[in-house]
C-alpha cells in the first residue's frame, strides 16, 4: 500500500557549534570560518568526520560575499567529499530552513546522522548594498533591510498605540543578555537605556541601537536519529515539531504586521508539538528580532500574546532572562547577525536551552523551546520546537 | 562510507513534467513569465489545481538573475497565497527534487511541485561561472567553464579514453544526427561542437506518493532510488578522466541492480558524456541503452534547469511508454564535481 509510510524517526541534536561573531574574522577563509564552527558541533557530539553522513549548508545571497554556490568550493572544508552535499537559500530564514531540510533527511530515514552548517561572512562585501536592488527590480529608495521594515514597526505603533519606549527596552533587554553569551557579537558593557533611546535614527522610529549589526559567523548543528541519540555524550535536543510557511512579498491584503504565513507556520508546529496553550508550554523562545520591535510583533504572530497586546508583554518584563517567557537570552540577532546563520542561531540556542548547555544564559528549567526565523519582506517563515524528552510515539 | 543502504519507505513518483522553449535571448521574457506556462502546463497534466500542492521546491542562482532573492520573483508567480509549504535551492532543480522527494518521504506531504529556471543571456556565462571557483586561488585567474572542461577532455585524449572522432560523434548525436560538423575549436580540444548552447528556459515536475500518483497517471515513473555525492573542488586533487561521485551515487540508487534501457545525462560537455558512461557502465557488452535520446545538454543547456529536465525526460519516456526503467543524471559544479543519480520506473 502507498500510504503504508511508516512514523517518522525522531530527530534529535546532539552536537552544537559555533563561531565568536565578530565584524570582521580577517583571520580566516570562509572556509576556515564555517570549519571551525563544524569542528566544535563534532566536538560537542564526540564525532568524527567519518561519521556524518551528508551536509546540508545553508547561507543568505551568494552577492553578500561575492561567491556564487560557495558549497562547491567548501566540500572540502566541511568533510562532504564523498557524501551528499545540499545547499538551501530562503532568504533570511534560511539557517532554519537548513536545519530542517537536515532534519527531514534523519525523519525520513535516507541518512542517521547529519551535519547542518549556516554562515555569512558580511565583511566580505557590504551587506547593506548587496540588498539594495536595482532598479528595474525595486525603486531606488529602499537602503538595506531597516528602510523595508520601518513603515511596518510604524503600521504596528499606529494600529496597537503600543508606547514609543517598547523597542528600546527589547533592544536594551536583548543586548544585555549578549553579555552573558561568550559567542554575541555586541558585548556593550557600559549601554544603558538612556543611550539606547539617544542614539541616532536611523530609519524613524529605528534607532541605531534597536538595529542588528553586521557580523561574520557561522553555526552548525549534528543531527541524529534516535540510536545516535542514545550514543550522545550530553542530554539531546529532541524535535518535536518544524515547519517553514512563504507568501509572495506583495499582494493586496497582505499584512505587513502579522503575516499570514507566520501564524500558519507556528500552527503546524504546535499541532505538531502538542502545543495548545504556547505560552504556558514554552519555556524559552530564541525569535528572529533584526529590529527591536520585532519582539512584539512576532509575540502576537507566534501566539504568545493577543493581537495588540505583545508589547505589554514586553513592558512587563516577561520576556526578560528571569520573566516567565524569556525571549532571546542568547542576545538574538540584535546582538549578532552573520545574517545566513541568524535563524540557524535560533534553532541551535533553543537547543541549548532545552539540553541544559547555554551556560550563563541558561533559563532554569527549560524544557521545551522555539526557535523562528524569518526572511524576504517578511514572507518566509520557518521555525522548529524542541523539548528535552524524546516525542511520544 | 559505512552507512548502510535503506530503502525508500514510500513509493514516490514523477508525475508530471514540462519545459518552456529555450531560447538563447529571452530579453523580452522575465524569469516568472518564463516558468507560468510550464507550471500551468504540469499542473494541467495531472488535473491538479495550485492549492493541492502539498509542497514547493525550486532551484535557482542569483548569480544568473544579477540581483539578490531572485527566487522570490519566481514565488510571486506561483501564487502562494494562502501561504504555502515551500523551500529552494541554490542548485539545479535536480536538487530541488530531491529535496521535496524527502519531504514525501517523511509523510509530511503526498504531492509535491519542483521546479527551476535559469536566465544566462544578461550576462556571459562563462565568465559568470568563475565566480563559483574557490575564491582565494582560483576565481581571481577568472578560469571559464569552456577552459576547464577543456582541461578534462584533453586528460581523456591524452590516455587514450576517447579522441576527436568519438567526441564528435557524440556531439553529432546529440543534435539529432543531421549535423555532424564539430564546429571551429574553442578551447583546444573542445570544438564549438562539443560545447552546450547556452540558452534560457524553465522547467517543472510533480511528485507524488503511492496511490496517489497511480491516481494522477496511467503510468507514474517511479523513483526507485535517488542519490547524489560531491568530490574535492581542486582539480589538482581529482582524476578528471573519471567520476567517482557518479558512480557512488548510482550504487547508492541501486543503477547497477538492473539494466536500464534509457539513461539521461546532464554532460553539458561531449567529452563529459565519456567520464559519465564509464563511470554508470552504460557501454557495457551487448548493452542497448539510449543515451541523451533527448538531445540533453548538448542539445539545450538552460543552466540551473537542465538537471531537472534529464529527470523529467526520464520520467516521460516511461509516463509514454518509451522506457521501462530510466537512469537520469544531474551535475553541478567544475568538470563534474557534484553528481546526482535518480533511477525511475514504470510498472510493467
């Protein structure tokens, strides 16, 4: 019978690795970034080479550093030779949608035990431009990602009456939980929330400070089924749900705010998860916020608040290290953006959370966490749920 | 490699397969406007309407667009709204379908639509493929796919694999037997004859699962296995006579199980086909397989979509009746380097 598709096997993560995100990594090759990032996932998972047995790599525009499938010329750098070797691009989401087109190839059975890897190397060129199309394709007014997102944090203010202060206390919140993450880019020690709400606008009502920077990076992630779970030194990060969700980027009735394909895209994982009540259920959430407001935005996008109401959730502090919801104790992208890896990040820190290894930023007693991530004009989205207890069935 | 072969745990087929015109100027043409018909075409295949797509997969290189995202353009044209299970790969469409035929395997999915397209008349191709070369040591001497595919075919000449008249005559087959002029020599020793006409064009397949797919056609192509490999990048490092990636990859699908009877290969060069029939042991004694009876790369060469069309061709040579078991083959990458195996049956 057709339909005789045996259940998925569980996929779990066993090794997490990344790089310290810096400006500028002068000190390595692309290829010498994105291995040092894959050696410590190994290291983590007590692996060799030899035991992967394919690589799923996955980075943002191949302009952002001038080379075009730069897979082909990492194969060697990451282990592939002789194995299967994918390349994913989905726009900013796309270090989520790597460790998941990974995670399927475990689910599915065509390979136990899989190494995923996300990068950008942004001072290989300048990012900013590389995302400014040329006209025929957009008009001439839209300089890098903070000139297409302004109007819709500005939509969000107008239609919630949300204060103006909400984004600089995210932005604020997030930087000074980058301190207690060694990998973060920013480590500002002396920000306070006087500077962040001084600095300069950047595109109004962005400011400098509520806006990602610029990094070079890498992350990676071993993934394995459940007999490679069971060999893992440290505690898994078992999957308990992952989905990705696209729409067009314009269309009459598209809502720039709250898009469509982000509240889908956090159904079909909480069905998944059996989660109903997500912000009871959750313990930890790592949400792909480059601007500051993003936080409230996708609080109400992901479940987690009614519509209007994210950013009281924000103003209470509930999404703080020690609130009842921390949101991006890692820092988040506001801290470290190697904009390829970003959503990568967000998976693999809330499979930090949930193995117990996130060190100072650890929340207590995480047992479930959602990674999200989003990219293009806030069209593709792809997000995973893992749990410290193995699936039931 | 130590990991044992499983087999599929789903009946997956090609349902469905269609391709635009390639034409080598398409000025007049967007990426979108290239691709609508050929998606509305398989879709009309199948009876299948946008909405019962389970899910998307496409393959693409902004590279050839010139512009960053240039996916998103081809997304506005299939109409993902309300929004849609979808991914894509900055790979040849034969990866996009491997992909989505992972997604089928997992039993998130029954129906899954794959497509690809490439626009390589805004730029020159050749030199816009150097940029995919290792970029520190390589890519600054601006070395061009002609180049070094020159070097592998005179690595064949020069041990004896193969010499001009073969080359030649693959060259002449490809084009249908009525042209059997090698052309002026490009790059010595590849005549303009044994290069690909580069062109642009789109090209899509539906997949899908078990009965679903005996729902959908008299005579689904089934994917009895599929795998691909990858080898070093330095052509310093590898023997370019042959193609240890290909041969991996159709052990791995199970090509050597049993003979095929047609074999479609993504050799955008005459003298690739050489490396690759050796490597898939197409020539063995008393063989009768079909190679290229499309014409492949040779004959059309829409980069980004010509491994997806070696799938589709496959496949339609059994939804037709023309094959019963198919080998098809995709490639990426300087001389070969990134090899994809798919075999494909009908029921007999």
């Amino acid at each position: 019978m057709s339909n005789a598709a045996t259940a998925k096997e569980p996929v779990a993560v066993v090794g997490v690795g990344q790089t310290k995100h810096v400006a500028a990594r002068r000190d390595v090759s692309i290829a010498g970034l994105v291995r040092e990032a894959a050696q410590r996932a190994l290291a983590d998972a007590e692996l060799t080479w030899a035991e992967i047995d394919a690589v799923v790599i996955g980075k943002a525009p191949d302009f952002f550093e001038g080379v075009m499938m730069p897979e082909l010329y990492l194969a060697d750098a990451l282990g592939a030779v002789g194995k299967p070797m994918l390349r994913v691009h989905t726009a900013g989401s796309v270090g989520g949608s790597t460790a998941l087109v990974a995670a399927n190839l475990v689910a599915a059975r065509v390979h136990r035990t899989v190494l995923t890897l996300a990068f950008e190397k942004q001072s290989e060129s300048n990012a900013m431009w590389g995302l400014s199309l040329p006209i025929p394709f957009q008009q001439p007014l839209l300089a890098g990602a903070g000139g297409f997102f302004a109007p819709h944090v500005r939509a969000y203010m107008r239609r919630t009456g949300a204060p103006d202060a909400i984004g600089s206390l995210v932005a604020y919140k997030d930087r000074r939980n980058a301190l207690k993450n060694p990998y973060a880019h920013l480590h500002e020690h002396d920000l306070t929330l006087e500077k962040v709400q001084s600095s300069p606008m950047l595109w109004d009502p962005i400011r400098y400070s509520e806006t990602c920077p610029s990094s070079d990076g890498a992350c990676a992630m071993v993934l394995t089924d459940r007999a490679g779970a069971a060999r893992a030194p440290r505690p898994p990060a078992w999957v308990h749900g992952g989905a990705m969700r696209s729409e067009p980027t314009l269309f009459a009735g598209k809502d720039f705010v709250s898009p469509q394909a982000g509240k889908d895209c956090a159904a079909d994982v909480y069905r998944q998860a059996g989660i109903t009540d997500p912000r009871r259920q959750i313990d930890a959430v790592e949400m792909y916020v480059p601007f500051s407001w993003y936080e409230p935005m996708w609080l109400e996008n992901l479940g987690f608040a009614a519509e209007g109401e994210g950013w009281k959730l924000t103003e209470s502090g509930a999404t703080a290290l020690d609130g009842d919801l921390p949101v991006n104790p890692s820092g988040g992208v506001l801290s470290t953006n190697p904009i390829g890896a970003s959503g990568m990040l967000r998976f693999a820190e809330a499979a930090l959370q949930v193995r117990g290894q996130a060190g100072e930023h650890q929340v207590d007693g995480a047992r479930r966490a959602l990674g999200h991530a989003y990219g293009g004009g806030a069209q593709f989205f792809s997000m995973w749920l893992v749990g410290a207890e193995a699936p039931v069935g | 490699m130590s990991e044992p072969v499983r087999g599929p745990v789903r009946e997956v087929a090609v349902v469905a397969f269609g391709q635009s015109e390639h034409v080598p100027d398409s000025a007049e043409t967007s990426e979108v406007e290239m691709l609508m018909p050929v998606l509305h075409d398989v879709l009309a295949q199948t009876g299948l309407k946008a909405r019962d797509i389970d899910f998307t997969c496409s393959g693409s290189s902004d590279y050839l667009a010139g512009r960053a995202f240039s996916f998103t353009m081809a997304l506005d044209g299939v109409g993902a709204w309300p929004p849609i299970a979808e991914s894509h790969v900055e790979m040849d469409g034969a990866w996009a379908l491997y992909e989505a035929w992972v997604k089928i395997l997992t039993g998130e999915a029954d129906t899954a639509l794959v497509y690809a397209y490439g626009k390589s008349s805004p730029g020159d191709l050749r030199e816009v493929l150097t940029r995919q070369l290792d970029p520190y040591y390589v890519a600054p001497l601006w070395p061009d796919s002609v180049a070094l595919a020159a070097l592998q075919a005179q690595a064949l000449i020069d041990t004896g694999i193969t010499d001009a008249r073969e080359l030649a005559g693959i060259g002449a087959r490809s084009r249908g037997g009525t042209d059997a002029d090698p052309g002026r020599q490009l790059v010595g020793p590849l005549r303009t004859g044994d290069c690909p006409p580069v062109v642009d064009g789109a090209a899509a397949v539906i997949l899908a699962a078990g009965d679903t797919a005996r729902r959908l056609v008299d005579r689904p192509a089934w994917i009895r296995g599929i795998d691909h490999r990858i080898e070093a990048h330095s052509l310093g490092v590898r023997d370019l006579t042959d193609s240890p990636s290909t041969r991996l990859a159709a052990e791995r699908a199970g090509a050597f199980e049993a003979p095929v009877d047609t074999a479609e290969l993504h050799a955008p060069f005459t003298s690739q086909e050489v490396v690759l029939r050796r490597a898939l042991r197409l020539d063995a004694a008393g063989g009768t397989v079909r190679v290229n009876p499309s014409g492949g790369a040779l004959a059309a060469n829409p980069v980004m979509a010509a491994g997806l069309i070696r799938l589709g061709e496959a496949a339609a040579a059994i939804h037709r009746g023309a094959s019963d078991r198919a080998l098809a083959h995709a490639t990426s990458g300087p001389c070969l380097q990134q090899n994809l195996v798919a075999v494909l049956e009908g029921e007999r």
